[in-house]
C-alpha cells in the first residue's frame, strides 16, 4: 500500500506559519535585487532566512551571486510596507560570509500579510555552507562541500554528486526522512512519522551532510558520476 504523503497535512495545518510561496495565489513582483560577493578568502557561505524560498546552486569559482525576489498580492498595503524593510544583509569574517534577511520585527517572521520571498544563490561548488531556515521551502543542487542544514517547518529537497560526499545524516522530528538511491547501506530509525532519522557513512568523498527538521520533508539524492 502506498505510504500517505504527510507534508500536504502538515502545511494545511501549519497555515498561518507559512510563508507566502507555499499558498499559492497571483502576486505581482515589487523588488527584483541581484548582488555579487567576491569570494577572495571565504571558506564558508551561512545563510539566515526566517520565512521563504531559497535555492542554491554552482555558479562560478570565484563569486558568490544572489537574488532577491519579494512579491505581495496587488493592493496588498500592508505586505508592501513589509517588503520595504526587508534586505539581505552580508557580514564578512575571517573566512566566511554571511547573507542573513532582516528587517522582520518581534514575532513577525509568518503571517498573510507578509511578502513572497525568494532568494537564489549561485556559489563555487566547492565551497562550505550552513543555512538556517525558519519556515519554508529549500533546493539545494550540485554543491560538493560539507553542508549544514537547521529547517523549522518547511521541505528541504537536495541533488548531490555522491563523489564529493562521505556521509549524510538527516533528522526530522514531525514528517519523513529520505536518501536515494543508496537504501540498502542507510540506517533507518523511527515510527511512522515521528523522529525519522536517516544514516549513511559508505561515501568515498570527503564533505558531509547534516540536516535537522522539525517539521515538515528532508529527501536527498545523491548523483553518480557522469
């Protein structure tokens, strides 16, 4: 029989917690921002976004490329002064960059009155990242470096090459847990929807992956060579 899909229940559920992508409806483009961040001595990317889409994906070897999409339904005034206050903001340190979206206030990260965002990332493939979601939706694809993934309530969905990696881990607390197509080597614990956690140590690469979900869908595929 066939397994019932939990992240629809669970969105239904979680309706007011979501962020504007996920609840579809027509929405008009208010700002379309794109920015490039040399990569000069960064060895780690962290990404810091409350409510929304982001998608990451290899671009070139020496930048870091982003693009910021935030839409609201028309006449929606009150999502419009919301989006007027949010920006991506970088912070360089030593070896990494962050790129984290501010401008929410107290308690003010989800709710019907709040813009669709979107952002999309271009980086090396080679390079570290670490992203901190709270709600929404995640597309990783390509990366080879080590890769840390905290999401609330939302879907994560990766491609990896499985070359580049020696081991994935992926806990979800509420929802389900998946790793193709190495089924025979992963390691497998929980009951039914609850505490899903899923191993896999047999890699010949050198990254890793760790994902943590509170709620919600992490699948992760792992891409042979060629």
């Amino acid at each position: 029989m066939r397994k019932p899909r939990l992240l629809p229940t669970l969105l239904l559920l979680a309706a007011p917690l979501l962020p504007a992508p996920l609840l579809a409806s027509n929405k008009e483009v208010l700002r379309d921002e794109t920015a490039t961040f040399p990569l000069e001595a960064v060895r780690r990317l962290k990404i810091d976004v409350p409510v929304g889409e982001v998608h990451v994906e290899v671009g070139a070897a020496d930048r870091i490329e982003t693009r910021l999409t935030l839409r609201c339904e028309k006449r929606a005034w009150r999502c419009r002064d919301r989006a007027a206050r949010l920006a991506l903001a970088p912070t360089r340190g030593d070896d990494d960059l962050s790129l984290k979206v501010r401008g929410y206030d107290h308690g003010e990260h989800h709710g019907f009155h709040h813009p669709d965002l979107e952002l999309r990332i271009r980086v090396p493939a080679n390079l570290a990242i670490a992203i901190n979601m709270g709600v929404g939706e995640l597309d990783v694809a390509g990366t080879s470096g080590d890769l840390s993934i905290d999401l609330g309530v939302g879907e994560a969905r990766l491609q990896l090459p499985e070359s580049a990696f020696h081991s994935v881990t992926v806990d979800v607390g509420v929802g389900e847990a998946n790793l193709s197509p190495r089924s025979a080597e992963v390691e497998k614990h929980g009951f039914l929807f609850l505490g899903n956690e899923v191993r896999w140590r047999e890699g010949s690469g050198r990254a890793n992956v760790t994902i943590d979900v509170g709620v919600g869908e992490a699948n992760v595929r792992l891409l042979p060579a060629g």
